[in-house]
C-alpha cells in the first residue's frame, strides 16, 4: 500500500519534527510481523462488515487459512465490528438518512500538501461525522483525545462529504484498540476542527519541503530515521552526559536522573546495535574496529525420536527419557481458544500473583508499595 510523504498515520511525528518525513525518506519500508498482522486484521474487519451489510458476497472463510488467523484474533476483531454495527443501529433509530461508510478514502491536500488517507469506518447522522478506527496494536496505547491522526482523518472525511450533508456541525473521532485500552473518543465541533486544520498548515507545508528544527521524544519510536538519527542520539545521550556534581560518587538525584531514562535509552541501544548488525549481514557493511563472529551457541538434538529410541535400546526409562507432558502457557492457549473464552472455561483455575517489586516512575497508575519490608513478606507469602 502506498503512502503519502505526510501520511495521517505518521502525523504525531512529522507535526512534532517537520523533517523527519523527508529524512525517513532514505530508509526502506520494512514491514513488520505487527503491521502485516495489523493489516490482516482490518481485511478481517472489512470483510466482516461489508458481507454483514451485504455489500460483498465474500465472507471471512476464506481468510482463515491466513497465518494471522486465530480465535484471539477473530474476538479482537469483534470488538471494532460489533462496536461499529451497534453505533450504526444507533445513529439509524434517530436518523433515517443515516449513512455508514467502509474504507472512505479521502483527499487531504487543502491541509497538509499532496497527503491522502482511508478511514475504517465513517457514520453520518443528523448533524455529525464519527470517524471510528481500529488500531489493532497491543504495544503503544492510542487515545482519541487531541490525537493528529484521527483529526486528520476526520478533516478529510469532511472535506470529502460535506458538500453532500451540508448541515454537519460536530464530528467524533472514535478509537478502537482491543487489545491495548478499549475504546475512546473525544468530540469537536466543525468549527474547532477547521479551525486546527488551518493552524497545522504551516508545519505540514514546512514538513513537505524538510525545513524546520528535528526534535526528538516518545513520537521517535517508529521513525525510520531513528538508528542514524543525530538529534535522538543527543537526546538519549543526555544522561550519559550529565556532569555529575561528585567527582567520585553519583548522588541520588543523578541515580534518578538515570533510572528515569533507563528503559528507553537501553531499548534505543539495542535498535542501534541491531541495525548495524543488519546492516553487516544485508548489505556487507564493515564498521570500523568491528568484526562478525559466530555467537555463542548450545547443543542440541536434532533428531528427538531417533535420540529416544537410542536411549530406550541402552536401558533408559520413559520417565528418564522424556518431559512430563505439560499444559501450553496462557498465551497459546489464548490464541487457540480466544482470550474472552479461555477466561470464562478457566475461571476457576486462573489466579493472578503479585509481581515482583520494581521501580516505576510516580505517574505509573499501580498502587506504590508503601511498607517495602511488609509488602514484600506478603509478596513471598502469596
Ligand atoms: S528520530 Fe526523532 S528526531 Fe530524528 S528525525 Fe525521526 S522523529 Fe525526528
């Protein structure tokens, strides 16, 4: 699928570091096992509501063959699809004229130049647009509120549709993440949405011609440009780099300064150093004072049958020969029976240990140990 320079979906970073979408524009797409799975999910979703509305003969029988295709998937995709028929029941019990859109396409160029886009889902009723989208990532929570991507989406779908519902004078932007936080949306009348469109025209005209300061932060994370980029290598450098009060020893406040920053510049570290091992591997790529070795590696039986017969001939017992038979994690067992059910068939069987101590930034929303000495007993009791 083709994307624009200044895609909705990547508007969080390129409104936040105008030139990073002509940066990333020297690194090849590289499609991820999360995209590919997320991509099959909306075909899912698609497929789902077209033939619902019977607007398709095809159904989803012939997309379970599919790699991605499981039960897990199938529930999770259920939330956006029953969420969408239900809303649209809705809006056609007050509206007779309301109207249900799959997969609008629109044009974005009045905003944001040579951009374009496709919402999942769009419902038109009396006097307002939702623009409903699934996002089928677990990783990075997505929220409605104040979020460019769906403004973006919702600026478009109006300039596509307005001059057929002229009356239109609120639109809501819904979000739909089924496995990462549920469903949100946030309201904005017309007015406010035009209103922002205009004032993000300058920033989108500067990202288009790559001007303007790069500034790195959290939106980083699916840059393209990120293993190479020097403004985020600044940025995650910058504990490494503080100047430390005590020649000898950290205080505490420099220890916090580095907790803080730990996850994510150790996650950062690892992306470089993975990248210029592919970069090594891929392209030949020599680095200077570097070399590619064999990794440590562990010994292991090719042939587990054969072993077992050769160990049966020499006296071995089943007991000495092979594992106890064991039950497959939560996970898998998710996968192959779907998350909402496996909870309902094992509710009896299923408890949730405590987790084990760990320091956290205040703003995490878990409850703070406060006796650690008590807690923990507690802990090592349960
Ligand atoms: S990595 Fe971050 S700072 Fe660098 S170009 Fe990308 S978004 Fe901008």
């Amino acid at each position: 699928m083709s994307h624009a320079l200044l895609a909705p979906s990547s508007a969080h970073r390129w409104l936040t570091c105008p030139p990073s979408a002509r940066l990333e524009k020297q690194f090849p797409d590289v499609e991820t096992t999360a995209a590919a799975e997320g991509t099959f999910a909306h075909l899912y979703a698609e497929t789902t509501l077209q033939h619902f509305y019977k607007r398709s003969d095809v159904n989803t029988e012939s997309l379970k063959e599919n790699k991605f295709y499981d039960g897990n998937l199938e529930e999770n995709v259920a939330v956006y699809t029953d969420t969408v028929i239900e809303k649209f029941n809705r809006a056609k019990s007050k509206d007779k004229g309301a109207a249900l859109y799959l997969e609008k396409e629109f044009d974005l160029s009045e905003f944001v130049p040579a951009s374009y886009g496709h919402a999942d889902a769009v419902i038109i009723c009396d006097d307002s647009i939702e623009v409903i989208d699934l996002k089928y990532g677990a990783g990075v929570a997505v929220r409605a509120k104040d979020n460019p991507q769906l403004r973006l989406y919702a600026l478009g779908v109006y300039s596509e549709l307005s001059f057929l519902y002229d009356d239109i004078k609120q639109v809501t932007v819904t979000i739909i993440q089924p496995r990462n936080g549920g469903i949100s949306s946030d309201t904005l009348t017309v007015d406010e949405l035009l209103d922002w469109g205009e004032k993000i025209k300058p920033i989108a005209q500067m990202a288009y011609v790559g001007d303007g300061d790069f500034k790195a932060g959290e939106h980083c994370k699916f840059c393209k440009a990120a293993n190479r980029c020097k403004a985020l290598a600044e940025y995650q450098m910058k504990a490494v780099k503080t100047d430390f009060d005590d020649p000898d020893l950290l205080t505490d406040e420099e220890l916090v300064e580095i907790l803080a920053t730990a996850d994510e510049t150790i996650k950062w570290l690892n992306n470089v150093t993975e990248y210029m091992l592919n970069e090594t591997l891929q392209n030949g790529k020599r680095w200077e004072g570097f070399k590619l070795v064999a990794g440590r590696s562990t010994r292991k039986i090719v042939d587990a049958e054969k072993a077992a017969e050769i160990l049966k001939d020499n006296g071995g017992t089943d007991e000495q020969i092979w594992k106890p038979k064991e039950l497959l994690g939560i996970t898998a067992l998710e996968k192959n029976f779907g998350k909402k059910k496996l909870a309902e068939m094992l509710k009896p069987v299923i408890e949730k240990p405590a987790g084990a101590p760990t320091l956290v930034p205040v703003t995490d929303p878990r409850e703070e140990l406060h006796n650690v000495q008590n807690d923990f007993d507690k802990l090592e009791e349960s």
